[in-house]
C-alpha cells in the first residue's frame, strides 16, 4: 500500500497554468507543420508520425500500425533524431513492423510489462494483487517508442466514434469564431489536461505542443489570432475539487467556452457515476452564473492500463457526460477513440508513463476529435 500511494503521488504533476503570448508553433522543431499533425487519422491520406511500441513475444518484435499501409514513408525514433532503414532494421507484414535480427529499433519484453517483483521507480502495483506494471514519468517510453509515416491503403476505414461539427449546439462559440471576435477558451481538467508527458510539456524532442495548444493553434489558424486561452488544469485533480475550486479558478477568466476533463483520477478513486455527474454540472452551472453564454466541451477520460491499479471504472463516465448534452453543451468522446484504437494498437503505443498519460500520439487525437467538434470540415 506504502509503495501505490507513492507511485500514485509520482502523478501528481505541478500546476500548469497557462496563458501563451508568444505563437504556439515557435516552439515546434519538427520539420511538417501543425497543420498536417492535426489532419484528423481517420481522414487523412498520410498519416505521419504514429507512434508504435515495439514489442518482443517469444522470438518475434513487432509493432501494429492503425491502418495497413500501402507505403511506408520513414521509421524514425520517437524523437525524430534517427531514421531506421527497411530489410537492414525492419520490415513490414500484414500491418506489422517487424524488426529483423540486426535492427537498432528499441523495443519492450512483453513480459517486463507485468511482472512479480517490485522495482522501485520503475513499476506501479497492478490491478491484480501480487502484479508490477512497468511505469515511468520521465522520458524513457518515448525513448523506446517508434514513429511511423505510412499511406494507407484505400481501404482505410475509421468507422466510430468519428466527431461532428457541434456549431448549432455551441452557437456563441461559432457567432465568436466566424466574427472573428475575441474568444477565451479555458482547460479545466487533471494531468492529462496539463498536457503531461507530451514532449512539449517535458521540454524533450520533438517539443509536440500539449493537445490544448494544439486546439488553439488550430482554432487560430482557422478564424484568427483573437482567440486567447488559459490553462487551469492540475494534477492529480478530480472533479470535486474543479468544483470546490472553480469560482476562484475559472470565474476570474471570463470565458466563452470551457473544456473539462476530469475523469482519469475519479475513476481510479471509483467516484460514484452519478456524483462525478453532479459535479460536473456543478461546475457548469457556477460558471453559468457568472456568465450565462459561457458554452462547454465535456472529454470523457481515455483508459487507464487495463493491468493497473488506476483501472476501475473510467470508462462509466463517458455515459454521464452525455446527459449533460445540450444547449451550449457538447461531448468529445475520447473514452470510446481509446476503446476503439485498443482493438488495433496496444495500450504501449499511445501512452507517455505506460498508466494513464498519452503520448504525442493519442494526444494528437485529443486535438483532433476537439477541433472536429469546434471547425467545420472542408
């Protein structure tokens, strides 16, 4: 028990509270642009950059991509900082990166992912008494990770949950953007929210903005540099504590649309469905109160490792959120994306901390499903 709260403590990320002046994409070393990182998966042509873990089972090392690809483009590291070559590091099968006996490509044991033995730093206790997950905070799952840029094939299909343009339920939102008069967008959510373990909020190559500066940059790219933002999210938060706090944190910021988040730390507590509800309609209606256009998007919290102690019932809360839909209130389902990306990739591919952080990658996927919801398609 000593050792899962301190692990559990080890989530618990600084305050990131945020309010850029400078452009996000400054910070940005990769050589595409945002543009094409925010091209949503399941409509795009080239799908650069997707993540893969590599993992070794038995005598084989593997990795699955999202899509078959017709083509692949490049494998690189996770960083962007090495190019690994074809047939002398890799080959590709039936939708598989397969590494060959010679390959530099890093990879996992499936079975240090789970294991019997405490390694402090380095493990979190499982969901299964007796059982370790491997788990670190820092950089070493990028470091091990592959990216990926592959054409698909044309076959390619993404069927659910595929994000709408929500303008008639979020109409101040939309009258804002397409004036292009000023819009305060504010993040309110826990570490996931903060953008933790993308490598911008590290500080670590590629330097990936968080997926809320990435919906800002779209937005801005979109309908104008009017739009400003403030980040109120803190670690290890839930939503009883947004609502305790939200009249200090997010009444100050006067805005027109607010995104919350929490539901990663509500489910590992097993906070009661209909109470995490309630609070976050608690959260709303103070806001309300104070500014009666105010309009909302509701995240529903991807999943936690299913072999973790932080895996309970997170995936209850996506079903709760949409009852709150309406008028001035929408839902980006992010519970059902990660659902639907497990059936394809491993949990090890979309994950910064191998627990309950997304990489750049199902960060990425944050953006894109928030921003499908906030600018109408082409």
């Amino acid at each position: 028990m000593i050792a899962n709260i301190r692990n559990i403590i080890l989530l618990i990320i600084l305050c990131f509270t945020t309010v850029y002046g400078q452009p996000i994409e400054s910070r940005w070393k990769d050589h595409i642009s945002l543009k094409a990182y925010l091209k949503p998966f399941w409509a795009a042509d080239t799908i650069h950059d997707e993540i893969v873990q590599v993992i070794k089972n038995g005598s084989v090392s593997s990795g699955a991509l999202l899509f078959k690809a017709e083509k692949i483009l490049s494998v690189r590291s996770a960083d962007l900082s090495k190019t690994f070559n074809e047939n002398q590091d890799w080959v590709y099968k039936n939708g598989k990166i397969i590494l060959t006996n010679e390959s530099a490509i890093p990879y996992l044991k499936q079975e240090d992912l789970v294991f019997k033995t405490l390694k402090p730093d380095w493990s979190m206790e499982g969901k299964t008494k007796g059982d370790f997950v491997l788990f670190n905070e820092g950089t070493y799952f990028r470091s091990m990770q592959i990216s990926i840029t592959y054409i698909p094939e044309q076959s390619k299909k993404w069927t659910e949950p595929i994000p709408k343009y929500e303008g008639k339920l979020l109409k101040h939102t939309q009258a804002k953007l397409k004036n292009k008069e000023k819009l305060k967008v504010v993040f309110y959510g826990n570490s996931i929210e903060t953008g933790a373990n993308s490598s911008g909020f590290q500080n670590q190559a590629p330097y990936m903005p968080s997926w809320p500066e990435l919906i800002i940059y779209n937005l801005r790219k979109s309908y104008g540099d009017q739009i400003s933002f403030s980040n109120q999210s803190v670690g290890g938060k839930l939503a009883q504590w947004g609502l305790e706090n939200v009249a200090t944190a997010i009444i100050p910021q006067n805005p027109d649309l607010v995104i919350i988040g929490f539901g990663m730390n509500d489910g590992t507590f097993e906070v009661v469905p209909d109470i995490y509800r309630t609070q976050v309609l608690g959260i709303m209606k103070t806001v309300l109160a104070s500014n009666p256009k105010a309009e909302f998007i509701l995240v529903s919290p991807m999943l936690a490792n299913p072999f973790a102690t932080q895996s309970k019932i997170q995936s209850k809360y996506k079903a709760e959120l949409q009852k709150l839909t309406g008028k001035g209130v929408v839902l980006a389902d992010l519970t059902g994306t990660h659902q639907e990306l497990l059936k394809h990739k491993s949990y090890q591919d979309m994950t910064g901390n191998n627990v309950n952080h997304p990489n750049d990658y199902l960060a990425r996927w944050y953006a894109q499903v928030i921003s499908a919801i906030l600018i109408k398609a082409d």
